[in-house]
C-alpha cells in the first residue's frame, strides 16, 4: 500500500488510490470544504486557524487540517471506508455541480451514477468537538453495503 493514498487527479481533485476493502457499488463520498482552493484562501485559512480557531467556519478543515497537512487519524479512517472518497474547496464542487450552490457548507454528498445528494449536512459536521466525533458522526451516516 503507497504510503500518500490521496493523488491530485485531472479534475485537481483528491481521490483515494487505493483500499484495504475493495470499493463498494460504484458509491463515492464528496467531502467539501467550506474554503476556496486558492493560495490567498489557504493563507487566510491557515491565519485564521492559528488565530481564532473556534471562529474558522470550516469544522471539517478544522479538525481533519489544523494546519498544513492531513492528520493521520483521519487519513487513516478515509483508507478504511470501502467508498471512493473526493475532496472538493467550495470553489471547486460548486463549479462542478452548478445545481448543488445553495448547500451549505461543509457537508459530505453520496453520488454514484446520478447528481450529489446530501448526504451529511453542515449541522451535523459542526456537532463534532473533535476529530473522534466527526468519525461517529461520517459512520452514523455511510451507506452500508448491500
């Protein structure tokens, strides 16, 4: 198993190369970010996490990048799910899907062969106190498999 399972793909998406599990029915997991792609985004971020972190509207940046890399617990849980996992910046997953702009964020979307549906919305993500309970809640919601 490579050691950096996230690749920056054609789209400059990330998604996960490869799996313990084999991936489930075609079933991929959006996680999307409440923060644009850009280098003057990821500064103000990054400032803004260093400074008043609990005011950073992004939960999910906040407890899965405090700063400037991936933390391993998470990194870990995204290797186990039997899902294609994709991360999108607000900017990216809004120009991809068009119909998709009035959902707040973050949030996790469940597609497969359709359009995104919601599948975990920014209320539930900002429940989470710390990266434990994001996992809960990311498993409270996965589609099990057939």
């Amino acid at each position: 198993m490579s050691e950096n399972i996230l690749i920056n793909n054609k789209n400059n998406n990330y998604v996960r190369t490869d799996s313990p599990r084999p991936i489930s029915n075609g079933v991929k997991l959006i996680f999307v970010y409440n923060s644009d792609g850009t280098v003057a985004s990821f500064i103000k971020d990054t400032t803004h996490k260093l400074v008043s972190p609990e005011t950073y509207p992004c939960n999910l940046c906040r407890l899965t990048y405090p700063l400037m890399s991936m933390k391993g617990e998470w990194r870990k849980f995204i290797e186990s799910l039997p899902h294609e996992v994709i991360f999108l910046h607000r900017d990216e997953f809004r120009k991809q899907y068009p119909d998709q702009k009035n959902v707040q964020l973050p949030a996790v979307f469940r597609t497969g062969a359709s359009e995104p549906r919601l599948l975990i919305s920014h209320i539930d993500i900002d429940k989470a106190k710390n990266l434990s309970e994001l996992i809960e809640i990311v498993n409270r919601f996965l589609p099990k498999p057939n």
